[in-house]
C-alpha cells in the first residue's frame, strides 16, 4: 500500500448512508445480522482455540469489506463522515456465548440485537457473536451490524467472505498467530469506500410522485379507516424499540417442494410468502379489510455492485392487499375462500401469489421513482424522524428475503455452513410484523419473525408464525 493511499480521504456518506445514521442517533433502530452455523475440519480446531480461528479469518475479512473498519464522525449532523480506525480491538466487538446448536438460535440472537449500539470513535459499526457448542467442529457466527454500513445481502456476504478467511486458514494461505495477544488487536488496511448507491445510480424521481409524498409525509394525509397497521407510533415508547424474535426452519426437501410448486404456479417464493401474510392478517384482524406490505429489495443489478460488496444498496415497494369481495383498484386479493382457512390451496391463493409476483417484478424493474430516490429531499432528519409520532404505521408488514447463500460442501478438508439465519431489530415506526427469511445452498431455509413489544400481543405473534410455518409444510406437499 502507497503512502498516497494512507492519506486519502473517505468518501461522503450517501443519502441512505445518513439516513440510517440519523436514525440510530435517535434510537430509532438498533441492528440486524445473519448467523451462520460452520463446520470446520477438526485439525484447525484441536491446535487453536476458537477465538483464535475467529480473529484470524476476521483480520482476513478486513481486507475486503473496507467499510467495516470505519466509524461516524458528526453523527448528529445533516453531512455526518466516515472516518477510517487505525486499529480495531477484537476483544471489544467479538462475544464467545455457549449455544446449543441443534436448538433455537432466537434467545441468544435476540441478545444482540437488543444489545445498545452507541457509536463512538474507536469502534467499528459491527459486532459478531459466536455460538459454541459441545461438538469443536461445529459453531455459529452472527454478525450485527448498523444498517448505514450494510443491507442484507452485505451481512450474507460477510459470511460468505468469512468462509473463504477459515478455507484460507485451512489451506495454509493466510496465518494463524500463534499468541492470541498478538492478533487480539489488528491494524485496519488503508482501503477507499466501495462507492455507495448514489454515487452509481442517479435515482431519479418525477415531479408528481416526488410532490404526492412530499404532501402526504409533511402537508396531509388520509387514513385509511380499513386498513390495519398496529398501533400508532408513539413518543412514550421504549427507544429503539424492545425486539422479540421467534424462527423456524424448512428442510430442503420442504423447500424444494416449495420451490417446485412455484414453478408450477408461476410466482416466487417471496410473492407466496408474501400473499400468504396478508391473508392471515385478513383472518386475525377481521374488522380491517385493507392491508399494506412492506418488501425491501436490492437496487444493486443497476449499481453495479456485486452480492459480494458490502454498504447500503436497498430500497423498497409497498404493494397493497384487500379481503374486500371486490378490492379496490390497485390492490391484490386476500380473501380467503374459506375465511377461517387462509392457507387453503386453492387458486385464489395462487392468483394473489402471481399478482404479488408481478407487482415486485414491476416495481423492481427500474431505479426511477423509487422510495429511496425522495431521501434527498429530506434536508432535516430530526424533524422527520420526530415527526411521526403519534401517526398511523404505514405498513402492516415486512417481507425481506437476501436469497441463497453457497456454504460449499465441506468435507474433510474443508470449512462449510448449511443452516443462515436472517433477523432484525424493532424499529420505531416499524412494521407490527417483520419476516426476514434466508437460506442456504443444499441446506435449509429460516424464517424469522421479529416484533415489539407494546406493539403486539405475543400470543399474536405466536399465532401467525406458527400457522405460517404449518401453510408452507402443507403447501410443500401438495
């Protein structure tokens, strides 16, 4: 590395950049992680410690991911900096936690992600939590971090970057340190910020649908009587929010029959995910008839960025649901043909299932107009943050799928993970129910529902998790 290199300055922070940041100042949000459970060969483990592996491929990711070895300067100011560290302590952001990897993750998942973030100015914007088990070949990596310096797809890449550091390790390419003092506390490389999503896309934004949400987030706005989306935002709420988590697992032959059937049917595994939410809300909230979802996607096959990059590459559509008999204009079906059955397999769920498609397909399909685009209006982030209290959710739910993620296969000589876990924190103006699914090549795929307390009843959440994880067991057999 050229002494130029050492002193060139980061890059500004983007628009979504200093959204995400500003939000997290507010405590408005917390984090988000994916966890990935590894098998390793024996031989890397019986000569070094965990912690030491662990260090090691981390010291190894670094060279990769650059954002992860910066912080924020100015948090609290419309152009908040990246600033590089010039050390990181694994010691600090690097927790060890017994775990008992044939069960639940949710417990200790949930841990961190309620764990405070505060940002400060010798500290990276992540944190990773490893679940040791009884068995030396076989533990799981969370890796949490502050969404300005990641999405979903950045945190499944971290995975995948972090096994290629323990393939590296295992094939004598990169160095294990053999004093745990030594590689404890690591320099952090001197790399230029991949560019982030403004900087490769111009988000353009017409001037009827940029001035329809100017009016409706700061001039006026209707509710919408017939329209559930929870509890209104409220300022006497805990900040961030207090997230619970609970998440089951498919197996890959249930996900195969999945996938198989929609195929068959047309659709996407997100779209039958999607319609089949709305559904059960139409069934658990009856007096409400109009119900809007929220469904995060990646914006990167227009930036150029690949699902190896790691920063904030996202935006999101909002298609709408109605168990009226006849929806209104605009909206898709979720009207059960057995009102008290809203998993049957019928094909008023597979039509829903094909509209759902063809609305993320359309929505998805150009970088103008989109949500994200309007973030450079907003030109007081305290203001808009605060000013939601008191005001109507505008969702009923999220919907987040980062897709399959290639743990290898193993093998003697090879490290591999076959189980991912996606899963979020609240956040304040948050959904009621927020599904965050993730799978792994050859392996198994997790679902997992987070909500917040105050937000909804537990037995609530319970509910629809636990019917969902029976409709697409049903659905997988069909």
């Amino acid at each position: 590395m050229n002494k130029e290199m050492d002193d060139v300055a980061l890059r500004p922070t983007g628009h979504m950049e200093r959204f995400n940041i500003l939000r997290n100042h507010v405590r408005f949000y917390n984090k988000f992680g994916v966890t990935a459970t590894y098998t390793a060969p024996r031989a890397l483990l019986a000569s070094n410690s965990l912690e030491q592996v662990v260090y090691a491929a981390l010291r190894e990711v670094l060279n990769h991911h650059p954002i992860m070895g910066v912080t924020v300067q100015d948090e609290a100011t419309v152009e908040p900096k990246w600033i590089r560290l010039p050390t990181i302590d694994f010691r600090r952001v690097v927790e060890v936690v017994n775990a008992d990897l044939e069960a639940s993750y949710d417990s200790w998942v949930t841990d961190a992600l309620r764990a405070p973030f505060v940002v400060v100015d010798d500290l990276p914007m992540w944190r990773v939590v490893v679940g040791k088990g009884q068995d030396v070949e076989t533990f799981a990596v969370g890796f949490f971090c502050h969404h300005a310096i990641a999405d979903g797809v950045s945190a499944g890449a971290f995975q995948l970057t972090f096994l290629d550091a323990l393939n590296g390790l295992i094939d004598g390419k990169t160095e294990i340190i053999s004093n745990i003092e030594e590689e404890e506390v690591v320099s952090v490389p001197k790399l230029p910020l991949v560019p982030n999503m403004e900087m490769k896309t111009a988000l353009p934004v017409g001037i009827f649908f940029a001035l329809k949400k100017i009016i409706s987030t700061y001039v006026w706005s209707t509710e919408d009587p017939l329209n559930w989306s929870g509890s209104p935002i409220s300022a006497e709420a805990p900040r961030p929010p207090i997230g619970n988590l609970k998440t089951f697992s498919l197996s890959l032959d249930v996900v195969s029959g999945l996938l198989k059937r929609c195929r068959k049917e047309n659709t996407s595994m997100t779209a039958l995910l999607t319609i089949l939410v709305a559904r059960k809300l139409a069934v658990m909230y009856s007096s409400y008839t109009h119900f809007t979802s929220n469904i995060p996607f990646s914006l990167r096959k227009f930036t150029g960025h690949s699902n190896r990059d790691m920063g904030c590459y996202v935006s999101n559509l909002t298609p709408c649901f109605s168990s009226d008999e006849r929806p209104p204009w605009g909206y898709i079906s979720c009207r059960s043909t057995s009102g008290d059955k809203p998993e049957q397999d019928d094909e008023k769920l597979w039509e829903g299932a094909r509209a759902s498609k063809k609305q993320i397909e359309e929505g998805t399909a150009t970088t103008s107009n989109q949500n994200v685009g309007l973030l450079k209006f907003v030109s007081d982030y305290n203001k808009f943050f605060y000013g939601m209290f008191g005001k109507k959710r505008e969702h009923a739910f999220e919907v987040t799928n980062i897709g399959v993620l290639d743990g290898g296969v193993g093998g003697e000589q090879k490290a591999s993970f076959d189980r991912v876990q996606f899963a979020t924190a609240q956040c304040t103006y948050g959904d009621p129910y927020i599904f965050s699914i993730a799978s792994a090549k050859n392996g198994i795929m997790t679902v997992s529902l987070s909500w917040a307390t105050g937000m909804l009843n537990d037995n609530e959440a319970v509910e629809m998790i636990e019917w969902l994880e029976g409709a697409l067991k049903g659905l997988s057999e069909a």
